[in-house]
C-alpha cells in the first residue's frame, strides 16, 4: 500500500424507498453502472475539469464496481436487492484480492427498504465489511432525508450529509466526502490512527417539508454546522432529519461527527443534537398547508399567477406512486377551470397504458383515455376522460410523454394534463418545455411536488402544500407508523433531551 495514492473502491446503491407506497421499485427504474470508467461518469467534479476536481481524480486509483441509482419509489424487490449486493461483494472481494484497497466509497441515499428488511444499508455494509475486512477505511456520503442506523455507523469511518434542502449541494456533498476519505485512508495506510467518530440519535421524525433550510429553524441550524467544523479535531459534523415514510426503528434523525480528537467530536455531536432538541416544537411546514380543496380555492380566487399547489402526498421525489387521482378529480370538476375561464396545468401522472393511446391518437387527436389510480387506489381512482392530445415527446428520461388538454363533451376545458410512461418528477424548465408547456404559462399549476425544487420556486408567484393523501403523506400520525422507537416527535408531545451517556463512539484505532 502507498500513503500517497490510495486505492479506493467505488459501490453503493442509491433509492428513497416509501414503506407505505403500494409500488414496488424494481431493476427497470434505476440507473445501472459498472465498472471504473462508468462510475466515475457519475460524478461531475471529475469531468468538469476544475482544479478540486482534478486534484482529487489523481488523488487516488479508483476501482468501481456496481452503482445503481433510482427516482423515489417503494420498496426494492428483494430478489433485485440480492443480486446487486452479489455483484458488488464479488466485485470488492476480486479487487481486494488484486491489490489491497486502502478505501471504499459508499455511494448510497441512506433511506433503502427492500422487501422484509429493516435496514437495508446496514445489511449491505455489514456483508460488504465480511469481504474487505475491517482495515479499509469505508466513507459515505449521504442525502440528509437518511438514516444512520447502529449498523451503518459501525461499517462507516466517516459519514456526511448534505446541508441544504432542496438539495443545491449534493454534488458539493460528495466531493467533500471523498476528500476526506481519500486523505483518511492515504493517512492510515501511513499508520494514523483512524478518526474518531460519535453518533447522537434524537428521536423526531419530520418530513422534508417541515425541514427545509429555506425557513427557520432548520436554516439557522443547517448554518451554524460549518462552524462547529472549524474546531480544533473535528474535520466534519452532519445532521440527518431521517426519513419519514419507512416504518422502520432506524428511521429518526441522527448527528455524526467525526475528526482527530475524541473528547471534541464528540462535543460538537452532542451540541448540535442538543440544538435541534431544543428546536424539537419549532418545525414547520415550508408553505401554508390545506386540504386540496382549500388550496384550489385559495388559487382561483387569487391575483397571483402561476398559482402553483404541491399534491404533496403522491411526491414521487419521496416515493410516492406518482398516479393518485385525488387532485387531477378536484381540477377536473371545478367549474371555473371546466368552464375555461382559468387554466390549470397537472404534472404529471405515470400511466404507460393512456400514454400509448396518446401516442396513437397524435397531436391533435380526440378520444377517452383512463388515467391514474392503477398502482395507488387511494379514492377516486381511475379518472375517464374525453381529451385532445397537445403535445408528444418520444425521448425522455420520464420514458413517452402527452400533454392533454381535457374537454368536456367537444369544447375544450382550462386543463391540461400531463402523463408519462415511466414515474417521474418535473423540476426543471426543460421538462417542461420539452413538450411546448412554460412553467408560468398556466393560472394554476399542480405539481406531484413536496416543497417546490429551484425552477418551480422561481417560477411560483404564490405557493400552497396541499395535505393530499398517498404513500408519502405529510400527516405523519394519518400514516399509522407501528414500529418507529418510541417516544418520538410528532407521534408523542415530549422526548428526553440528549445525554453524553447515549453516544455510540467508534474509531481511533
């Protein structure tokens, strides 16, 4: 081994996977890599040809192995589970028989279910430590809506996450993790000791949309990590909210820190757990909440335009099944949009079945499609409608796409809808005008949304979170969690404050 350019292996599987989602997510919905050269297509500080970027490629010899990345959905068949984590012990137990590995990178979302598991990525780092052993150093660096459980943070030296939601830094996230780990297993593969590491659980469970760091107090906490950082031997704190729709023990929101000294790692651990239990009754939503209803009523009547409504509840972004039909009814019954008097945009809706018939009936063609309510029966399920296709697109990452515009009998209705052939979640201009549709082009837009992602915020005049139901609802107690610890913030009105006696160390050997 060299202690100036390590050997650093490449692995992990990345999905937020909903436990209460009717959907299961298979093989088809995720992005397969293999090998060196692919994975490191991945990531774009490698290809963007900036300094850090380059410094950090010649760093090391990176071995890539398996990556798999998907959309949001339910959870993962095992049978798909088993084979990835087959070829990725196999590939990791061939590279460490070539030469030693100093390090792995393990590249995962932090919030996997797979069918009869708890803690998908605790059995996946565990097994993988049965193959390289205990003296390869192991980094990850994860989405914040994770989960760190007892197991993971056992099979991890070093651990972040990102510091933003909406997530502007996830790239940002990855590149400092990998810093680390490269100069970490560089480091110990000269003889230093590895760092030390705490881990503080706070048992709240939030969604995304109670956390953002675009409102209080989530903004002023997510700030004031880079700080704690900056102390003498901690190299790096993280804050994990924890992911809210898997009824898992592992899911609650976690701090871990990790550097050079013990005694202050584990200060800076306990102090920002002991910050956000101190702001334990402050989360709130992002936006001004309602029943769909309400938020319809709220966007006919207003002067604001776009009026943009999140059907929170079906968010694919968090697993949702991306093709609940409780606010395409609402839109589709309001008689001032029915009426054409205010036009409305839903996007979007998976149902290959009506996407091909779109496709068949072509741009300018009139017939009945059904949509919706195949994959999640949450009422009123499939939706019967008289529609003239707008727009096609063939080639998308969403697979087929159609914009309808719904009629009522041969006159045109305010409503256009959009429905896809593959789950997906439209957050960028160009999804939209892929098929000639403008993100401020409608009075109202609906959006399978939880808070609003950059483009939409930018292009929303005014913003509602509608309290929708589906996988993904954001009334978490609705949901009937049975097997999250408890007590637990919102299922309980109190929890004890964190205690230097419940923190799980590691490291420094």
């Amino acid at each position: 081994m060299t202690t100036t350019r390590p050997r650093i292996g490449l692995a992990g599987i990345a999905i937020e996977s909903s436990t209460f989602t009717p959907y299961r997510s298979s093989e088809k919905d995720f992005e397969v890599r293999r090998g060196t050269e692919e994975m490191l297509q991945r990531f774009p500080f490698f290809q963007d040809g900036s300094a850090t970027g380059t410094a950090l490629r010649e760093a090391a010899d990176y071995v890539g192995v398996l990556h798999a990345r998907a959309l949001p959905g339910g959870q993962l068949l095992a049978p798909t589970y088993d084979a990835w984590k087959a070829e990725i012990l196999e590939g990791l137990a061939a590279a460490h028989a070539e030469a030693p590995l100093d390090g792995l990178f393990f590249d995962i979302h932090g919030a996997m279910s797979v069918e009869g598991m708890d803690d998908a990525e605790g059995d996946l780092i565990t097994a993988i430590r049965g193959v390289i052993g205990p003296d390869v150093v192991v980094g990850t660096a994860m989405d914040l809506h994770g989960n760190v459980s007892e197991a993971l943070f056992a099979g991890c030296d070093i651990l972040t996450c990102y510091r933003h939601a909406p997530h502007i830094d996830a790239w940002e996230t990855r590149e400092r993790g990998l810093r680390d780990l490269v100069e970490t297993a560089a480091a110990v593969a000269g003889g230093a000791p590895r760092p030390y590491k705490a881990l503080v659980h706070v048992p709240i469970l939030l969604p995304g949309e109670k956390t953002s760091t675009r409102i209080e107090p989530a903004k002023t906490i997510y700030a004031g990590i880079p700080a704690l950082t900056e102390r003498e031997g901690v190299t790096d704190v993280s804050y994990w909210i924890g992911f809210a729709w898997a009824d898992q023990p592992r899911c609650k929101a976690a701090i871990v820190a990790f550097g050079s000294d013990a005694q202050a790692v584990e200060d800076a651990a306990l102090e920002l757990a002991t910050t956000v239990w101190e702001a334990r009754h402050d989360f709130e939503f992002v936006a001004p909440t309602g029943t769909f209803a309400a938020c319809l009523d709220e966007a006919v009547a207003s002067e604001a335009r776009p009026f943009w409504i999140s059907d929170s509840g079906d968010n694919p972004g968090a697993g949702g099944a991306d093709d609940t039909t409780y606010a395409l009814a609402e839109l589709v019954a309001r008689e001032e949009i029915r009426r054409n008097e205010v036009s409305a945009l839903m996007v979007s809706l998976v149902d290959p079945a009506a996407t091909d018939i779109a496709h068949e009936l072509g741009v300018g063609g009139r017939g009945e499609v059904e949509i919706g309510g195949h994959i999640d029966a949450t009422a009123p399920g499939p939706q019967q409608l008289r529609v003239e296709v707008a727009a096609l697109d063939e080639d998308t990452p969403t697979g087929r796409s159609a914009a309808l515009r719904v009629l009522d009998g041969d006159a045109p209705t305010g409503l256009t809808v959009v429905i896809t052939a593959r789950r997906s979640q439209w957050h960028s201009r160009g999804m939209y005008e892929r098929l000639g549709l403008s993100m401020t082009g409608f009075d109202i837009v609906t959006v399978k949304m939880g808070y609003l992602e950059p483009d939409q915020y930018e292009a929303a005049a005014d913003w509602r979170l509608a309290l929708t139901p589906g996988g993904v609802d954001q009334d978490l107690v609705r949901l009937g969690h049975s097997r999250i610890d408890r007590p637990m913030i919102p299922f309980d009105p109190e929890i004890p404050a964190p205690a230097r006696e419940e923190i799980l160390r590691g490291g420094g050997a």
